[in-house]
C-alpha cells in the first residue's frame, strides 16, 4: 500500500485529489496539510511514502517546505502537483529535490501514474513540462552531450549501467531485476551517480544519461 499524504490550501482540490487517489486500492491518503509548515509536522509523523505538494500556499509554501520534507522523512518521495506549469517553478522544485511534478490540468490518472512511480523510487514528469524541462537542462550543456559525457565518463561500469537504465524511467526495483542484483546495491549505486555527477534528483540525472547518449545494456 502506497501511503500519501496532500498539501494544498484548498480543501476543495484536496478532496477530489483525495478521490481520485482512492480510486486505485493500491494507495491510501494518510493525512492533509493545508499549508508548507503543517506538512512538514506531518510527514515527520506518520513518515508517508509520498508527499504531493502545491506550490502557492499562505505562510511557508511548497517549494519552501520540500527541504524540511526531505530532513523530516528522508524516505519520503515528494512531488509537486500545481497548476503552475512555470519554468522557474519547476527548475526550483526540481533542485530541491521533488522526485515529480505534475499539473492539476492534467489526466486524473497522470495523477495515480506519478504517485506510483516516485513511490517506487521513480522519477515523474506531466508530459506537458517534460520537454520543457529536458529542454531547459540542454541550454546548459557546452557543446551536444559534451559536458554529459566528461561526467559521465568519471562512473564506473556498473554505475554507467545503472545512469542508462535510470534514464529511461526505471525505479530501483526494475532496475534491480534488469541487471539481476538487489535492490540495496542499486540504490548504492544510484546515491553514488548522484554524487559524482552532482545532481539532487533522478530527472536530473536521467537528463544527463540521454544528453551523453547513454543506452541500456541488452
């Protein structure tokens, strides 16, 4: 059971958010928040597998509180649910660490899909923002794929391994599975692709991978 809790300041949204993520009998809505600090408070109680955040909310906002989600309950995946779809919005979510962000303009079932996949230690984006954001990543790179590629370069084997199948979107699970380890080497592996190529989140790093034009093993 996937456990979630929202944070919105209008109680109107987090009750049809609410039934919609009830409608799939795989997640459960522990607890709502209608404000950044209120969250933070939360999650360090009852520790949820992902938060869903707005953005514009009175006293500490969304992207404010994702730090103090993250020191609170370092297992907590975070995405951001908004319907500000800005560039800036979602560069700052994306830096401080959300796992996903997705817009309330969006399919109710974009909403489920991206629940499930940060859970599973995923990465998830609407598709509206996604070109947005590889786009974005792509204006800072010198030359095609040439900076992707020094970074890249500094990775072991494996670690290559694992940035190409991240890239495409694989929770650590899958990832596990498709080189026939567990799932603690995987995440070892993932939180040192991190490091060395000094990214604070999955997207980023998938940005990478593809930048460097890293495939999948067979």
């Amino acid at each position: 059971m996937i456990r979630v809790v929202l944070a919105d300041d209008e109680v109107l949204i987090r009750a049809g958010v609410r039934a919609i993520l009830s409608a799939d009998p795989g997640i459960e809505v522990v607890g709502e928040a209608g404000d950044g600090a209120a969250l933070v408070a939360l999650v360090a109680e009852v520790r949820p597998d992902v938060a869903l955040v707005d953005i514009q909310m009175p006293g500490t906002d969304g992207l404010a509180a994702i730090p103090g989600v993250r020191r609170a309950s370092p297992g907590t995946a975070v995405a951001v649910l908004t319907t500000f779809g800005k560039d800036a919005y979602i560069s700052r979510a994306l830096g401080e660490g959300a796992n996903g962000f997705l817009l309330k303009a969006g399919d109710p079932r974009e909403l489920i899909a991206g629940v499930r996949a940060v859970a599973e230690g995923g990465a998830y984006l609407s598709p509206a923002v996604a070109q947005r954001v590889i786009g974005t990543f792509r204006a800072s790179v010198d030359g095609p794929g040439e900076r992707a590629a020094r970074r890249v370069r500094a990775l072991s084997a494996r670690e290559r391994e694992v940035l190409a199948l991240l890239g495409t979107g694989l929770s650590n699970a899958e990832i596990a599975r498709r080189l026939h380890v567990v799932e603690d080497t995987v995440k070892t592996h993932v939180s040192a692709v991190f490091v060395r190529l000094g990214v604070r989140n999955r997207v980023q790093a998938a940005v990478i991978a593809h930048e460097a034009g890293l495939r999948p093993p067979p």
